[in-house]
C-alpha cells in the first residue's frame, strides 16, 4: 500500500473542514465548498480533514481527494490521480503520483466529467483498500 496516505484523525463532519469553509466565504470558497461536498457525498466511508492547510476527504482513513484555494481559481486534486482515466484531459501535473483539475470562477470545469472523475477517485481509492498491493487501472 506505498503512495497511500492515512490520517487517523479523519472522521465525518471534522470541525477543522467547518471552519476552513467559513473563513473561505468568498467565490472561490464557494467553488471549493461545491466540489467538496461532491466529495463528501461518494459515500458513508468518507471521513475527512485538513492536511497541508486544504480540506481533505479520505475513504475511512486513506486521502483520496482535496480543495483548495488559490489567488485566482481552486484545485480538486487527487491522490491518486496518475491513475485515474482522463478521457477528457482535464487533470494537470506532472508527479509521480498525484493530479489536479484547476476551476477558474471565469473558465467553469465541464461539471459532469468532473463529477466522474471523483467517483473514479473514489472508487480507485476502495479498490487500494480492498486489495493491497494490487495495481488498478
């Protein structure tokens, strides 16, 4: 289970993602908010916090997905994104590891493949849990 990051002190409804959403009141915390709460909704095992100063879901303990916000736009990232299918080419980075999609207020993301892409994230990350050690497409 390398390149997979546990946090024992995740856990539904965490106080610190409460509060990072209502110091972010603005647009772009309103966009991260919208997409965290798509994250949120994968499913009953996802627990969260805030990692590196973002709100951060995980699937029980292992982080699959986060927001954050930046000067101009927001990143949904993902852990594990360098596995996850990208038809539609919207993931950025170049780790090893993890990828990101960038929503401008301006530019909106097309929400659906979006939407996907965290389900995929979702899905990928159980899949880890589930069977250790095992690549997933």
């Amino acid at each position: 289970m390398d390149q997979l990051f546990f946090f024992d002190q995740a856990r539904r409804d965490h106080p610190a993602v409460r509060e990072w959403m209502l110091i972010h009141s603005d647009e772009l915390g309103a966009v991260a908010r919208q997409w965290f709460d798509v994250i949120r909704s994968c499913g009953e095992d996802v627990t969260e916090l805030i990692h590196d100063g973002a709100p951060t879901a995980c699937v029980h303990r292992a982080a699959f997905a986060y927001v954050n916000t930046y000067k101009a736009h927001v990143n949904v990232g993902f852990f594990r994104g360098a596995d996850l299918s990208d038809p539609a080419g919207i993931l950025q980075g170049s780790g090893r590891i993890m990828r990101h999609v960038k929503i401008s207020p301006n530019a909106p993301v097309d929400a659906e493949t979006l939407r996907r892409l965290i389900g995929s994230a979702y899905d990928h990350m159980k899949g880890c849990l589930v069977n250790p050690g095992k690549e997933h497409p």
